[in-house]
C-alpha cells in the first residue's frame, strides 16, 4: 500500500487522547532516547524550523516505529524491512503535521512534502505554498524549489517560484532554483527574465557572481533552441 493511502487508513481509525506524533506515556523504565526527544521536542517549540533538531527527532521517531513490526517469517524478510520503511515514513509524516501546526514552521512542511511528492501531488504543493508564505526570509521556496526539481517536476517549480519570489528580499539562491528549474522545464527565455530580476536585489556586488552564473546557464540552454 503507498504512503499515503496507509496514512489516510490510519487517519480514520478512532482517535485517542494522545497527540499525533507525540511521545506516548509509558509505565516502562525510560528509554535512552526519551529525555533527549523531550529535549528535542523543547527546541522544536522555541523554534520549529531548527533543522537538526527535527533531523534527530526524526530519527527518534523512526527507529521506534521501525522496531514495533515485528520481523515475522524469515521467508518474508523483504516484506518485513518494506512494513518497517513505511511504518517509519509515516512516523515522520505524522511528526511533521504536528510540528506543522505551529503557525511559524516551514520547515516540517517540507519534510512532509518530500513523503507526498510521489504521490499527492495535490498535497504537496499546498504544502510547500504554506510553507513559502510562512517565511520570509527565501529559505522555505529554495527548499520546495529543490524537492519539486528533484522529483522531476520543473514546470510546478517555476509556478511555486513566480507565486511566491520576491528578488528585493530572498536570499539569491531562490534565484538559482528558479533559473535552473525554468531551463529544466524547456523555458529559457522565462529562465532569462528571472535572471534579469536579480537587478532588484538592493546589493548588487553580492549577486554579481550568481547573475553571470546563470547568465551563462541561460545561454546554453538558448543554444538548444532550433532557429537560434
């Protein structure tokens, strides 16, 4: 079964008075991990886009859901690992849409983004909107930009990019995604008017070296074109 049909299987169970993703009370000696998730779950709260603090927990949270299916049948090994990939998938996944909750976090959304690409297409760029609008600081688009071009899905890239880019004030690596992403999708002359838009960046030293980058980019995508 996908990702996401398992999710929206276990969504629809009836529900508990835990949170989602949250650690579960227990009356069993505390694990080693235990006070380093609460830790963990400490920083997420200040700050829910701390990167390394949700790649541990994470890590916490999957290696658990990981070790509850049980290994059954030797003979059924592949199934077993595969059952233990998913259900850790979606310990992440459910960790994700917890922390997302938080009006500030970007970063959980793309994490949750990057389980759906595959197959909630849907799901995944609202995701990654949220996640834009969240921040202001650029960050968030480079992330979604990336993920869409990685799994092969440039022309959706150049929409999140043209909805969401504002050169005044994101970082310049925003820039380079979208370029690359225009070229990608077959659109040099789009991927030459983002580049343009570097002008608009107040420091124009700073981006001197990306814009003759993807200046070049751009040229040699050009090339390609029948006719010029």
């Amino acid at each position: 079964m996908a990702l996401l049909p398992r999710l929206r299987q276990l969504m629809r169970r009836p529900s508990t008075a835990s949170r989602v993703g949250a650690r579960r009370p227990t009356t069993a000696a505390r694990r080693g991990d235990t006070l380093h998730e609460d830790a963990l779950r400490s920083v997420l709260s200040d700050d829910p886009n701390n990167e390394r603090a949700f790649a541990a927990l994470a890590e916490i949270v999957r290696r658990r859901a990981a070790e509850s299916v049980p290994d059954g049948d030797p003979l059924t090994a592949p199934s077993a690992e595969h059952e233990r990939q998913r259900a850790a998938d979606l310990a992440v996944w459910s960790l994700g849409e917890e922390l997302a909750g938080n009006p500030r976090a970007w970063y959980p959304l793309i994490e949750v983004a990057r389980l759906s690409v595959r197959d909630d297409h849907e799901g995944t760029v609202r995701r990654l909107t949220t996640a834009a609008e969240r921040d202001t600081t650029g960050a968030a688009l480079v992330a979604g930009l990336e993920l869409l071009r990685s799994a092969g899905q440039p022309v959706e890239a150049v929409g999140l990019g043209v909805g969401h880019w504002r050169p005044q004030e994101h970082d310049p690596e925003v820039a380079r995604q979208l370029v690359l992403a225009a070229i990608e999708a077959g659109r040099p002359l789009e991927a030459k008017q983002f580049v343009s838009s570097l002008d608009l960046y107040p420091d124009a030293a700073a981006v001197a070296p990306l814009k003759a980058e993807l200046t070049q980019a751009v040229a040699r995508a050009e090339q390609t074109i029948p006719g010029t």
